[in-house]
C-alpha cells in the first residue's frame, strides 16, 4: 500500500488545453503584459484548464492556477 502511493503516475495533459507544454504565451500579470513559458496543465474542480507558467530563464519563477482565459495569445 505505501509503495503504491509513493509511485503515483503524473496526471495525463488534458486534451482539451488551447497551449501546450513549451508554448510562449502572452498574458497580464499585476497590471503588466508579461510573457512565459507553459510549463504544465490540470482541469480545475469546474472542468476549467489552468496552467502552471515559467516566467524568467537564469533564475525562473512558476506562476501556479493560471486560467486559460486570463491567456491572451501565442507571443510571436
């Protein structure tokens, strides 16, 4: 039972994301347009994707639950 719970497999990326992993997005963080990397996703309890963003590259941060809607667009 304990190894069972120790070895948990990694969620599956859900279909249904506009982004995929490595896509450079744009999007508004504190009032600024911000760019990042999409580093992961996961369906929220409402069946709502939400990413996990990397912003910064030597030293980076992870933005956690970001919503999808709140993603303007593919940075160019």
């Amino acid at each position: 039972m304990f190894l069972k719970n120790l070895f948990k497999k990694k969620s599956k990326y859900p279909e249904i994301a506009k982004y995929h992993e490595d896509d450079l997005v744009t999007f508004r963080y504190r009032g600024d347009l911000s760019f990042g990397y999409v580093y992961d996703a996961k369906l929220d309890d409402d069946g709502k994707v939400s990413y996990t963003i990397q912003l910064g590259g030597q030293c980076p941060a992870l933005l956690y639950d970001f919503k999808e809607e709140n993603i303007i667009g593919l940075k160019k």
